[in-house]
C-alpha cells in the first residue's frame, strides 16, 4: 500500500511538472480565451500537495487528535465526577434540611425543660436565702431586743438610782444620815469579824 501511494504521487507530481508549462501559455492568452479547464492542473498539484502534507502530518495530526481527545474525556470524566460530587453534597444538604426541622424542635423542647428546671432551681434557691436571710434577722432581732432590754435595764436602774439619790438627800439631813453609817459601818465591823 505505500508503494502504491509513493508511485501515485511520483506519477502526480510528474504529469503536473509536464502540464504546467502548457497550461501557464494558456493561460497568458496563447491559444485561447481562459477557462475553468485552465485550472484542472492546478488541482492536481493541490491534490498532491494535500496528500503528501497528509502523508507527512499524519503522525502529528493523530497524537494531537489524540492528545486532544484524552483532554476532552479528562475533562467529561472530571465533570462527571464532580456531578457525582456535588450530587452527593446536594442530598446531604437536603437529608440535613430534612432533619433540621425536627432538630429545632427538640432543641425548642430541650431548652423550655432546662429553663423551666433552671427557673425552679432559682426559686428554690431564692427561697432558701430568703429562710436564712428572714432567720439572721430574727437572731437579730432577739440579739437586738435583748441589747435594747440590757440597755433599757441599765439606763432603768441608772434613773433610779439618781432618783433615790434626789429624793434620799431631799429627805435626808445630818442625824438621819448619820444614823445610816454607824448602821452600815455595823454591819461591816460585823463581817468582818
């Protein structure tokens, strides 16, 4: 087969050498008027050119077809893959969409449960202070009430006191108070002894 195409483009080229020169006579006005027909061997000779370029390009022309074809299938498999991709993030965004709802819900329900827990902890808390609080200031008040009735006793007796004072030296005069010595200073003399 390639000495077939190797003879056929030797022939080609061989009867376009041979024509040309007639056909460029031709064409400059020796003979007749130009034609369409004037231009056949020009094909023939842009015939050959095409095969032997093809000859010669095919090897370059089928690696980068090839090359080129692997870079498309790269590029569909890659987007395939990242149809897959993002296909799967797709129904998990749409499984988690799905269970949000119900993830709200128990988180609403969570929440109320731990608050109204929370707000009964508060209250007996509160009133566990308020037990203390109210019994530190009953010990207050006893503590308090029972300095305030010290006090009162003292101050109590203290007017008394000046008060007997007031009315024993108004009552009293020398030989009353005389009397009262000698008794007392009895009754000292009597204990010691």
């Amino acid at each position: 087969m390639k000495k077939k195409s190797i003879a056929l483009s030797l022939a080609a080229t061989l009867f376009a050498a041979v024509a040309t020169p007639a056909v460029v006579m031709a064409a400059s006005g020796h003979g007749h008027a130009p034609s369409i027909t004037d231009t056949v061997p020009f094909w023939v000779n842009f015939i050959v050119f095409c095969v032997v370029m093809g000859i010669i390009l095919r090897k370059p022309f089928a690696g980068f077809w090839g090359d080129r074809a692997d870079q498309v299938a790269s590029a569909v498999n890659a987007g395939k893959e990242a149809a897959a991709a993002a296909s799967a993030r797709l129904e998990d965004a749409r499984a988690k969409h799905g269970t949000i709802d119900q993830e709200v819900k128990k988180l609403r329900v969570r929440i109320s449960q731990e608050a109204e827990t929370e707000a009964v902890r508060i209250v007996e808390e509160a009133k566990a202070r308020a037990v203390a609080i109210k019994g530190r200031a009953q010990d207050g008040l006893t503590a308090e009430g029972g300095n305030l009735e010290t006090r009162l006793r003292e101050e109590l007796a203290d007017q008394v006191l000046l008060k007997a004072e007031e009315i024993i030296r108004s009552r009293m005069d020398s030989q009353v108070d005389r009397k009262l010595r000698d008794g007392a200073l009895r009754d000292v003399s009597n204990l010691v002894q």
